[in-house]
C-alpha cells in the first residue's frame, strides 16, 4: 500500500496553483520528511504560461527545480490533462526527477488517451491512468477500459471519484471489477473528494479488502482541494500507523498547515458544505456548486431545483455559459404581477427616491438618512431587509433568503423579484429585466433596484448604506445574520463591479450618497457628462 500526496496539484484549484516557488520547495520537502510514498508535484499543462509562483508547469525541467534532494527519496509525479499537452513534446525519463506522469482523461478521450498513454510509457516514464467520474462508466465500459489497460501495462489503473459521489457500494463494486481482471502487476490506485463527508470512510473500507494488487491512495494536506476537498493526507497517516504499524511521520504535515496551507485556507476556504453536497447528489462537477453558492442569493432548495433542471450530458464537464443561463432562467420562471405598477410609475417618477442598503453605514450615519427620508417629495425603500431605524414606504427584495427573513405583515409593500414565490406582494418585477453584464454583482439587490427605478422614470436616487464590501465579513452588514462569506479576490471584484455599474446608471439618473461609502464611489464628472 502506498500514499500519493496530490496537495500540489489537487489543492491549486483553491489559490490558482499559486503556492509560492519556496513554499512549494517546503512542501515537497515536508512530504519527503513524512515519508509520503508518491508525491504529486502539479500539473503540466500548455494552456497557460508557466509562472515560478506556479504549481503549472510547461516543461519536465520546470517541475525538476522545486525537487528536494531527501535522505528517503519517494517517486515524483505530475498529471496531465488529456488534450492540455502534447506528450510527443516529453523528454524521456531521467530518474533523477519526474518518473511518473498520471494522464487524467474523461469517458468520451478514453481512445485518445490511451493512445498518449502509450507514448508515455515509451519514453520511460511509470503511466497512471485516470478515468475521471469513473461511476459514469457503465460496467460493460468499465471492463474495457480495464481489457485495454493490460494491453497498456500501465503502472497503476485509478478508480476515480471524481464528484465525491461515491457510495461504500459503488467503491467495492467498481474495485471487484479491478481486482478480478486487471493484470496483477498494475496497481490499482484511488482518488477521491469528501463531497459527501466519505472519502476517509471509503479509503478504510478499500483497504480492509483483501487485494492480489499494489494499493495507491491519494489524499492532500489539510484535505486541501476544489469545493469539499480531498481526503486528508495528515489523517489518513494517522489511522495507518495506528492499525497498520507503518511509520508515517505527522509533524512536518503539520507545520505546513500551520505555516502555509492556513493562509490559503483564510483567504478561500474549502471542505464538506451543503452546495457540495448537492453537486454530488446529482453527479455534477463542483464547480457549478462554486458558481451558484458565490452567487448568495440562493436558499439551499433552489439550488437543488436548479442541479434538478440540468442535462445530463452537462453534467460532467463544466461549461459557466450553460449555469449562467439555467441560473437566469430559474430566476425568472415567475410571471410579472402588474397590479399596482401604474401607481408606482407615478410615485417613482415624481418624488425623489431615497434607497437603504443594509450596510454599517445604515445604522452609523442614521440621523443623515433620517433627515433625508424626513424631506418633502421623498419615498423610501429598503433593499432586502426592514431598516428598523424608519418604516419605510417600500421594500425591495430579490433574495428569497432575506424575503424569509421579514415579518408577514410587511409582505404587503414589498416588491420583488420573479425568482421569489408570493402572492402576498405589493408588486413582482422581471428578475431578468433587472441584472447586468458584469458577473460578480449581475444580480446585486441594490444595482436592480436602481435599474427599476431608471426604467420607471425616477427623478433623482439618494444612495444610503451601499458601503462596498470589506474582506473582514463583519465589517459589511448592520445586521450581523446577514453575513456571507466569500473569498478576498470575489469581495475585490464585487467592489469593482459596484463602481463600475455606479458610473454606468449616474449617467441615465442623477445619484447622490447620503453616507459615507467605504469601497465604491460616485464618480461626478462621469454623472454630469
């Protein structure tokens, strides 16, 4: 049995593969320390300039340079996702570094893949073979991939769950099929992600079962890797010297978590959530549970209902143009109510509009909104909550989370959304009417707020409690329940997607802040041009 370290490759999809150039080289040499058998060093790939910070590389000899030089030397390794390298372009192998090259593939490159595979070998490097999302293989597949893999003679053959949807079932019957036709000279490894809290389960359970085969489990520190993560390298070591007497050594791993997996951990967390949960459920790549959690105006079930709505056939490889469309459609599937929208055209378009974001600066800076609303000719309106410091005439919400969030009794002036269910309204407005064409705030409450009032006619928008977003999640809201947490790169282009909508609408309407903004602005020359 063996243990494959994917941390540097695997848990680049939670800073971009970029660990640092030294804390890469204390990486590996922190998992030479531990006596780690297989260390995976990152991904070789075309498709984007190499950066020394990176853990993608372009060449074999890029890899070679964050190489430690150990008293226990384990095998090196990178992956290679088909189509991403020409593997005619491989040296051949010097054992002194790279030895093995895992080629990761899915169902429909399998032909292919192989085919690369074989040029692989030729050029002395040990073959791992990778058939992503293996469960989407039916058994009849399953077996002839198995048959064309002992043609191959790779070193290892991978069961990989690729989703973390895998069942203890689903693993052992998939292992059986392994085990009783693969060629016993090839190992057969596993490679899992903990979407459903079972990849520490699952990799116990394998290794309870007696094999003719070498075992090879991957696992990453600190379980760091895309969405819910990878099964625990430091963990897993832990449960080995305890029942079976190997000699793993946990310290090093520690410290790198202490020193530099935390910070990434901080900036961009990873681990089991619900969203996670539901991408495994309906077998779905995880980034699509990524893009509709970042979104922060889905309750739980509305994910599900979305993942319910999508094709097969998209499920397994990730297309953001496809989510991006059903996310727009499932939030505007509900019909426009009119009632009363002729009354609010009128209102709107002969007062001066007054629009409270929930905000600190709607509770610092009250007595400036207080003196606002107090003026002749102004209408006020809430945006996703009751602003408790004045009734307002309005409440806007296109977050069914926030709409759950009020009191019965003020459901009777709220306008919102088509993507919220209720007849108990005031007035439901065309969700897809309302957003924008920059990602990070295309549906942001305040940003359709002021593009309803633009359609409506509204004279002039005083602007209260729309302060911008802080990477410190505490600092963003009056009400602390309606915190959300998001890494500091998606705060950063909320913020810059705010300003640049601000400039947008200030040239269709004249927009003023009553407080003090902390992250976004008014920029007045672009208003009066």
């Amino acid at each position: 049995m063996k243990i494959l370290d994917c941390t540097l490759r695997d848990g680049g999809y939670c800073n971009q593969w970029k660990f640092g150039y030294e804390n890469t080289k204390k990486i590996v040499a922190g998992l030479c320390e531990s006596g780690i058998d297989i260390i995976e060093c990152g991904f070789l790939t075309e498709k984007i300039k190499h950066d020394l910070e990176s853990t993608q590389f372009n060449t074999i000899e890029e890899i070679t340079n964050i190489i430690s030089e150990s008293e226990r030397e384990p095998q090196f390794v990178c992956m290679i996702n088909y189509g991403e390298y020409d593997v005619e372009k491989l040296p051949d192998c010097n054992k002194n570094g790279i030895t093995g090259i895992r080629i990761a593939f899915h169902k429909r490159n399998m032909k292919e893949a192989l085919i690369a595979g074989h040029i692989i070998k030729e050029k002395g490097y040990r073959l791992y073979l990778q058939p992503m999302v293996s469960l989407n293989y039916s058994d009849e597949e399953f077996l002839l991939l198995i048959q064309r893999s002992n043609e191959l003679k790779p070193y290892a053959f991978y069961i990989v769950d690729s989703f973390g949807v895998m069942k203890q079932q689903d693993l052992i019957r998939l292992f059986y099929l392994v085990e009783h036709n693969l060629k016993k000279d090839i190992a057969i490894g596993f490679h899992s992600h903990n979407n459903m809290q079972l990849a520490y389960s699952n990799a116990q359970a394998l290794l309870g079962i007696s094999s003719k085969h070498e075992i090879i489990i991957d696992s990453s520190i600190f379980g760091m890797g895309r969405g819910a993560g990878n099964l625990n390298t430091e963990l897993f070591l832990e449960y080995l010297n305890d029942n079976y007497k190997t000699k793993y050594r946990l310290k090093p791993l520690l410290i790198i978590i202490d020193e530099i997996l935390n910070q990434f951990y901080q900036k961009n967390y990873w681990g089991y959530s619900l969203p996670n949960y539901l991408s495994a459920k309906y077998n779905t790549h995880p980034s699509y549970a990524i893009f509709l959690d970042a979104k922060k105006t889905l309750t739980i079930e509305s994910m599900d209902e979305i993942f319910s709505m999508m094709e097969n056939e998209k499920r397994s490889s990730y297309e953001q143009q496809y989510i991006e469309r059903l996310y727009e459609k499932y939030m505007s599937v509900r019909d426009c109510s009119q009632n009363h929208l002729n009354e609010l055209i009128r209102i709107v378009s002969d007062q001066n509009i007054v629009i409270i974001a929930p905000g600190k600066s709607s509770i610092a800076e009250k007595d400036k909104i207080l003196e606002c609303v107090k003026c002749e000719n102004a209408v006020a309106i809430s945006i996703n909550h009751k602003y408790e410091e004045y009734e307002c005439d309005y409440i806007f919400v296109s977050n069914l989370r926030r709409y759950r969030e009020l009191n019965k009794e003020d459901y009777g002036k709220c306008i919102i959304t088509t993507n919220i269910r209720s007849d108990e309204t005031y007035l439901r407005v065309n969700y897809e009417e309302l957003i924008n064409n920059i990602e990070a705030v295309s549906d942001n409450a305040s940003m359709m707020l002021i593009k309803l009032l633009i359609l409506l006619g509204a004279r002039k928008v005083f602007i209260c409690g729309l302060d911008g977003y802080s990477v410190v999640p505490t600092e963003n809201f009056a009400d602390e329940k309606m915190n959300f947490y998001v890494n500091k790169t998606r705060f950063e282009e909320m913020n810059e997607g705010l300003n640049r909508m601000i400039e947008r609408y200030s040239k269709e309407v004249p927009m003023e802040f009553v407080t003090t903004p902390v992250f976004v602005h008014l920029n007045t020359e672009a208003r009066d041009a």
